[in-house]
C-alpha cells in the first residue's frame, strides 16, 4: 500500500456571473480552505504532525491536500459516519469546528462543497446551504476551571491572553483582560501558576472548548516538599492514635487467635 493519499475538497459555486475556478478564488479563502484542512485531519497537537502538501485544480475549484496514508485512512472513516448520521456532535472539537466553519463558508457564499479521499470506494460527505453541520448547543455547557503549570506567553496588543503548559492537556491559551496585565506588577513569564478560568465542556464527554477560556484570577502555585511539615504531621500522628499502642498486641489482634 502507499504510504501517501490525499483528500479533496471540491468546491462549485459561482463569483457574479462566473463560474468559480482557481483563477477567480480568492487567497483569502485558500487560507481559509487550508487552515480548516488540517484541523480536519489533524485536531489535536500539531507539533509532531507529518507533512500535509497541497495543490489547487481546476473544477470548479479542487483543493488536493497530500499527507500520511494512516491519516487518510482515518479521515475516511470520519466522513463516511458523518454522511451517515448528517450530524457532528461525536467529533472531537477541532475536528467538529472545522466541519461549522466550511458550512458556515457554504451558506454564506451558497458554495457546494465534496470531501472525499484518495481510498478506492471512498466516503465522500456533501455541504451546502440545506445541510446543517453544527455542534448542538445544549451538548456545551459552562464551566469553571482550574489550570496549574507554567506561564509561557502572556499579553497581545487587542486581545489579550495567558498560555499556561500543563501536564495535562498541553498549552491552554486563556483570553486574559489587559486591565489585569497591566496592574499585574511581577513577570509571569516561566513561573508556576494556577489560574482559574470559565469556558464550555462537553456535557458527556468532559472535553473542554479551550477556545472558549476566560481568565478569572491567578491563584499562587508553588508546590514542594517541605520535610519539616512532613515531620510535623508524622508526630501528630504519634501522639493521637499511636500513642500507647503495643505494637505485638496490635498484630496478634489484626491476624487473629490461630490456637483458639
């Protein structure tokens, strides 16, 4: 088997009176295009991602994206449910938030969209102004958060925000009021923190929109063994519950009376 395949995303639509084709389509929207290409096939941490290569074809307009053969396998699975059961709601969240994205392309420009791979007897999943590829809203619900780690980027010039790398789930990056920022006297930058934040989570599967992340406050994190504390507690126990214990008696009550 090879170890490349490709998906392709052909799009039919229309610019005034011109049928759409590559030399009318806009780079915007090959941005666009590419940008929610690879989290179709890549949702999660994309730092160790193989690489995706991508040409552009006439009719009306293919967009030809090239990557491991695995992925493809994969992806394929993915649209075959998807046409299946015409509904997003078992798809991871970046996944799922592509798919909102090209309906959302779809209804806005009443573009016609086909996805399919290059797997022979492939799935292919049609999107257009009549389909309805969103996430159900009740599936989302709020809720509070608490993020421990270290600080690795902190600010922006409109929008400000906080990435924090947890053990956990990776960077989360947590939308921060610049008022914050500014009266926040000390650097952030690599100290451990807490920070405690809202967003959505996936009422049944407990994933969390880390899109949706808004900062709260900073909680003081600063763990470590302290031996001396460790000590104090050991003493305490000593005298509340050991105290006065034969340590023979003890043993003979836990394994019971053998001669009895």
């Amino acid at each position: 088997m090879d170890k490349v395949g490709f998906i392709e995303i052909n799009i039919k639509g229309s610019k005034g009176n011109l049928d759409l084709s590559p030399d009318n389509y806009d780079i915007r929207e090959i941005i666009s295009i590419l940008e929610n290409a690879e989290q179709l096939l890549y949702p999660g941490d994309k730092r160790d991602r193989p690489t995706i290569s991508y040409k552009i074809e006439e009719g009306s307009v293919r967009h030809i994206l090239k990557t491991s053969i695995q992925y493809i396998i994969g992806f394929n699975a993915i649209i075959g449910q998807v046409n299946q059961v015409q509904n997003i709601d078992f798809l991871d969240l970046g996944t799922a938030k592509a798919f909102e994205n090209i309906q959302d392309i779809a209804t806005k420009r009443n573009y016609i969209f086909s996805i399919k791979t290059s797997l022979d007897n492939t799935n292919e999943v049609t999107i257009d102004k009549t389909t309805r590829f969103y996430r159900t809203e009740a599936i989302w619900a709020d809720a509070e958060f608490y993020f421990y780690g270290k600080v690795t980027n902190a600010g922006g010039k409109d929008k400000a925000n906080i990435h924090v790398y947890t053990d956990e789930i990776g960077i989360v990056r947590i939308q921060t009021p610049i008022s914050f920022l500014e009266k926040y006297d000390e650097n952030l930058l690599y100290k451990t923190f807490g920070i405690r934040a809202t967003g959505k989570q996936h009422s049944e599967t407990g994933e969390i929109d880390t899109s949706s992340l808004k900062f709260i406050e900073l909680v003081d994190y600063q763990p470590k063994y302290d031996a001396q504390y460790l000590k104090v507690l050991r003493d305490k126990a000593k005298k509340s519950w050991l105290d006065g214990i034969s340590p023979d008696n003890w043993l003979n009550e836990i394994r019971g009376d053998y001669n009895a």
